[in-house]
C-alpha cells in the first residue's frame, strides 16, 4: 500500500494543477477534467483530493463500489505524467464540493519534454493523430511531433497496438480539426504509460513519402509551431492579469 507521494504529484497538489482522470470500465471510456487540490489528514487513509469538473456521482460510486483503477494524467513544467490509482470514496457534501479520495499511486510514469528538435504540444492546442491500420479508427493526442518522428498516446485496449518495432504505417496528423495531413511512419516503441494508455514511438521515412506530402506536413508543423507560441503567449498574459 502507496503512503507516501510521487514528487511530481507533490507539486500538482500544491500547485492545484488540472489534470483529466481517465476511466475505461463498464462498457465505455470516460474522461473527467478535475483540479488536484489537497493532500489528505487523519483520519482519512493517505491519498489526494481531487474536485472534479462536474457531477458523474453515480459514476463515482460504481467506481468506489467494484475498485476499478482509473489512469490520472496532468502536466508539469518539465513532464506530463500518468499513473494508476484507485477512487477511495467521495468527499462529504460531494454535491457541493465535487471532490474524491484519490489513493496514492504505487508507480508514477513521468514523460519529460523532448528537446527541441520536436514541437511540445501543451495542453491548450489540440494536435491529434490517428494510425491508418486495421483496426484503427480513433484520433488520439500528440505528445510531440518533428521532422523526425512523433509520440502519442493511445488507449491500451486496442488490438492493432501490437505491432513490432520496425512496422511500417501510415499516420494522419490534424490540427485543430483541420484538414488531415498523411505522413509514412515507422514504428520504433510502445510504451505503457498506466492500465488505460500507452505510448507509441513514431520514426518518420520521408524517404517513403511523395515531396508534395512531405511539404504538406512541414507546412503543417510550422502551424503548430506558430499557434503554439502564439496562444502561450496569450495563456501567460491571461495568468498574469488573471
């Protein structure tokens, strides 16, 4: 039994960051944006609080109820970090204060950002990526993405993530909603981030690519090179006056 806390999790509790709890159980995927906000005192056991954005109290007590893992994830200055743990129970007055017992995770998995060769995807610009496989339909989020190659973050429980390293595919990659721009990949690791995700490594060929596609998706990396710089700009002026 985890009593003690991850440092990366010390510092989003006492910063009070925002983080997404992930739940795939009961049939469905669920995600539900919450803030970190206290560590626990006796006589509760040892964990966090976390106010969810929102109601899902019926969700909550099934969750509670049966003790099914749910993935945490949120970002700090240097990482995003994942981990597993469990919902220990609803905090009183939960109707008014949306707040649950988070159980301290036993392992903590911290992605730290890559160095500049790659465009880091904060959290208020939405690139996603989807793999052109059988089996593969859904969008998923980029971690960050280059000339060279791109890491996502998929859901765990898809079948077509076991591909060796080495595989060729192709990838889609889009923008804000934008219009989907193809690049030919290979795939270099899989990485399991917690129960409900994993991490997929991507290498580009753009030895394998038309030039047309190649400049398509260099004109694209511009882009989120541009709207990221452009809208950190306006997050930090919004904290700053806030």
């Amino acid at each position: 039994m985890a009593t003690k806390c991850d440092h990366a999790l010390e510092y989003a509790v006492e910063h009070q960051l925002l983080a997404n709890v992930l739940v795939c159980a009961f049939g469905n995927r669920y995600e539900l944006p919450c803030m970190l906000v206290a560590h626990t005192e006796l006589p509760d056991p040892p964990g966090f609080y976390a106010a969810l954005q929102g109601g899902r109290g019926s969700l909550v007590d099934d969750l509670v109820k049966k003790c099914v893992p749910v993935e945490v994830c949120f970002r700090t200055p240097e990482a995003r970090v994942y981990f597993d743990t469990l919902v220990l129970k609803k905090k009183k007055n939960f109707w008014i204060n949306r707040q649950v017992l988070l159980k301290y995770p036993t392992t903590v998995q911290p992605i730290e950002q890559r160095s500049s060769d790659r465009e880091y995807v904060p959290d208020h610009i939405r690139v996603l990526a989807r793999l052109s496989r059988e089996g593969a339909t859904d969008w998923c989020p980029v971690l960050d993405v280059g000339d060279g190659g791109a890491s996502l973050v998929y859901p765990a429980a898809r079948p077509f993530l076991q591909i060796e390293p080495g595989a060729m595919c192709q990838v889609q990659f889009s923008l804000d909603g934008g219009s989907a721009v193809g690049v030919t990949a290979q795939h270099r690791y899989t990485q399991q981030l917690s129960s409900n995700s994993v991490r997929l490594g991507l290498q580009f060929r753009v030895d394998a690519m038309s030039p047309e596609a190649v400049k398509a998706f260099r004109q694209l990396l511009a882009e989120i090179g541009r709207v990221r710089l452009t809208r950190s700009f306006r997050h930090t002026l919004r904290k700053f006056f806030k």
